[in-house]
C-alpha cells in the first residue's frame, strides 16, 4: 500500500474547499493505505481544542496520522496545551522525511 501525505495550509473557517481534505484522507486510510495529514501555515487554527470544527477529530477516529507544525504554531500563538487530542506536534523535518520514503505521495492543499 502506498503512504499519503496531505499538507493543509488552508483555514478551514475562511476557506470551506477543507472537507475535501477529510473526505480523502478517510477514504484513503479505509482502503488500506497510510494517511498522515500535516498542518501548516493557517492550517493550523484547526488544532486547537476550542475550534468548532471537528474533521480532526473524525479523521483520528478512522486512524488518520495527524501532525501540527510547530513554527506555524509559535507564528499564529497556539499554545501546544490548546491542541486537540490526537494531534502531534512536529517539525519540518518530518514533514521532509516523510516526503522522501518509497511509495510516498504528497498532496499540498
């Protein structure tokens, strides 16, 4: 089976193209296949536990990775106690490394 990264930039309050990004990684990881969904940029918003939107929660329930950059953390202020339960705190770098490992695809959104 294939990995699948997903990096999601977008904030789901501002922008409602996200549910794609729920959608996929589920259906993905239903079929089989490894999904990790990285957070970057305004991506991030979505992390915290106060957030009204819950695809975070339900993509962790279907098994979905989920990762949270941490420097896109510090720019926006999102403390690492106000994340959701489920949610890694990562850098960059895994990001690269996860990038780089056979059968891997990306998919930036």
């Amino acid at each position: 089976m294939s990995h699948y990264v997903f990096i999601e930039s977008r904030d789901p309050f501002a922008s409602r193209d996200t549910r794609f990004l729920e959608e996929t990684a589920t259906a993905l990881k239903q079929r089989g296949h490894e999904v990790t969904v990285f957070l970057v940029q305004n991506g991030v918003l979505a992390s915290r536990q106060n957030a009204r939107d819950c695809s975070l929660a339900r993509m962790d329930a279907a098994g979905v990775s989920l990762l949270v950059d941490d420097f896109s953390l510090c720019e926006r202020g999102v403390q690492p106690a106000e994340l959701r339960p489920g949610i890694e705190r990562s850098g960059i770098e895994q990001l690269v490394d996860a990038l780089v490992q056979e059968n891997t695809k990306a998919v930036w959104h």
